[in-house]
C-alpha cells in the first residue's frame, strides 16, 4: 500500500542511513494484547512507535522478559515516542477499556543504531 499524507511525510524525514522496513499501524482491542514473543520478521528488529490512544495514563506498558520468561522492564509510553527492540522477548497488552492504537515505523537496523542517530539529533532529518 502506498504512503500517503502525513504518514509518507513522516517516513521520507527518516535518516536514510536507517533500512526502513515498514509503518503500521497496531490495534488491541480491550483487555487484549499478545503473549510473550520475539518478532521474526527479518525487518522488524527495532521500531520508532507512538502511542496514540488511549491516553497515556491508561497506556500500558510494553514488558520484556528474559530466557526463562521473567519479567525484567516495563517500558512506560511518554509524550516522546519510544525506540524500542522487538529481537527480545516481550509483549503488550491493553489493560485498558478502551481500544489501543499505536503508530511504528520498523526497521531492519538493532536498536543501538536508532539510539546512537538520535542522540546526535540525526534519527530524522
């Protein structure tokens, strides 16, 4: 599906030393989420997202776990978006009563690369 309106302007302002995989969009319905997983899409190893709604104090986070599925960080959405690694194990699911909606843009590159861009202001250009 082509980009259009604000989402392709967004993607066309992504540095271009990134290797763009793909913008969704993820919906969770109420007090629904995914089990725990590692993603296996060779292009999804990291992603830019965005929380969209509901509101952030109803946002729940994203959990990762470790080798033996203990909880080891909650990763809590901001009026940033988050950079987050999708290579360990993690899930979200939607604690709250309204529908969840978040944007990502996904990318083949390790989370260090995206970290490393936007600590140097570089992640967008």
């Amino acid at each position: 599906m082509p980009f259009k309106g604000l989402v392709k302007k967004l993607v066309n302002k992504i540095n271009p030393k990134l290797k763009f995989f793909i913008a969704d969009f993820i919906k969770f319905d109420p007090k629904k989420g995914i089990i725990p997983h590692t993603d296996d899409l060779p292009g999804r190893s990291s992603c830019i997202t965005w929380a969209l709604s509901p509101s952030l104090d109803k946002f729940s986070p994203i959990k990762y776990y470790d080798k033996n599925k203990k909880l080891v960080e909650e990763i809590y959405y901001k009026e940033k978006p988050l950079i987050i690694t999708t290579e360990n194990t993690h899930n979200c699911f939607n604690d709250s009563n309204e529908t969840r909606y978040t944007f990502q843009i996904c990318f083949y590159d390790k989370i260090e690369k995206l970290v490393e861009l936007d600590k140097k202001g570089e992640l967008f250009i």
